[in-house]
C-alpha cells in the first residue's frame, strides 16, 4: 500500500500556499482555496482532504456559502475557529462584489435589470429577505440595502427603514425587492397589501415606488409588469 502524502510532503507547486504564490490565486481550485483558509489538517488528514471533503458532503461552494457554523462543524476537521474564518472569507468575496456593483452605478430602466442585479443574490436563499433599491432621477442605482431578513415564509418591514434609507441617500426614487423561499415569485394578498401602504407613502414623501419585484428559483415577477399596481 503507497504511503499517504503530507501537505509538506507533496511538490511545492502542488501545495496551495506555493502554488498561489508561483501562479497567483486564479489557478488555484475551490478546495486548494478553501485549504488556505483551514491553514493546516489533521492526524492522518492534509487541509486539502478535509476542503475536498467539505464540498462533497455540503453540495460545492453555495452549499458552504449557505451553512451555519453549526453545519459546517459537522464535518470532521472542522471547528469553531475555522468555520468562523470560513463565513469572514466568503462574507469579503460578497462585499467586494457589492462594492464593484455600487462603483458601476448601473443604470435600472425597466423590470428585466432590477432581476439581473438581484436575482443571483436572492434566488435560492431559505429565508425571505426584504431590500431597497434607491435610484438617481437619471434611474441609476444609488446603493442597495437589505431592510429585513425574516423567517422561511415573511420578513418583517417597517416603511419608516425604507423611506428613512431613501432619505438619507437623497433618492428620487425607490424599488423594491424580496425573495420567497418557497421558489413560487407569486405575489400574495400581503405582499399586494403591502406594496400598496408602501407606494402612497412614497407618493406622499416625493420619493414614488417605481416597481416591487419578487425572486423565486423558478423565476421573479414585478408588479408593475404584470400591472398588480399602476
């Protein structure tokens, strides 16, 4: 039987500090990324096994990127300390990304862009969430922000966090954006309730709601689009 290689044992250019090094991150693959973050194995284990084993048994990035502390430490090698490090480096990538999307600026004329922008970020999450999307008079998006994150079927929203976000920002106007877990983007009585409390509001404070879009894994619908609100 061929003896098992330590991480220190195998070529420099196979091991994930040195290869990052030599060839820069790119090259790397998702579990010699993951191996860096774990920093070191276990008896009988390299970090590279313990990654491997991590996207396997939790269903590949997204599946790592979704677990709690809790889920991940059910893997064997994975503590606290590492889970932990494991949600501060996936939580950089999505703040680098939402930083480049806010430097862009891009411009939301019609439906389609809102789901462009937001359905990657909320297609398949297992709770609702609720966000804002503030707009230029010229229709280029300002920031985004997530006013509530809820529980497997509702998100709790007071109109004061979104218009008090819209003012603050100096916004001409506002979107708005939440997810149903249940994968089906059918609005319901609420949601039509609600988004209609929410646009005489903004009638009221200058600040209109142009559209409310809702994300589902089968696909995303807006309001205005299908004209549930004028």
């Amino acid at each position: 039987m061929s003896k098992k290689l330590t991480m220190k044992e195998l070529q420099s250019s196979e091991r994930p500090y040195e290869k990052l090094e030599q060839q820069g991150a790119r090259d790397l693959s998702d579990a010699e990324l993951i191996a860096i973050q774990l920093q070191s194995g276990m008896a009988g284990t390299t970090a590279l096994e313990i990654a491997n084993q991590m996207l396997t048994g939790m269903g590949g990035l997204r599946g790592i990127y979704e677990a709690s502390l809790e889920e991940m430490c059910q893997i064997k090698g994975i503590g606290r300390v590492r889970a932990i490090r494991l949600k501060a480096a996936f939580e950089l990538g999505n703040r680098h990304l939402n930083s480049r999307r806010d430097e862009v600026r891009p411009v939301l004329r019609n439906p389609d862009d809102i789901v462009q922008l937001m359905e990657p970020e909320l297609r398949y999450l297992s709770r609702e969430e609720f966000h804002v999307i503030l707009l230029d008079v010229r229709l280029r998006m300002i920031r985004k922000i997530k006013i509530s994150r809820g529980g497997l079927a509702a998100a709790v929203v007071f109109p004061r966090d979104i218009f008090r976000e819209a003012v603050k920002a100096n916004a001409a106007s506002i979107a708005l954006v939440h997810n149903h877990p249940s994968g089906d983007a059918e609005p319901s009585p609420a949601d039509l309730e609600s988004t209609r409390k929410l646009m005489g509001l903004g009638e009221m404070m200058g600040i209109p709601v142009l559209d409310h879009l809702i994300v589902g894994s089968k696909g995303s619908i807006s309001m205005r689009e299908r004209g549930l609100i004028q």
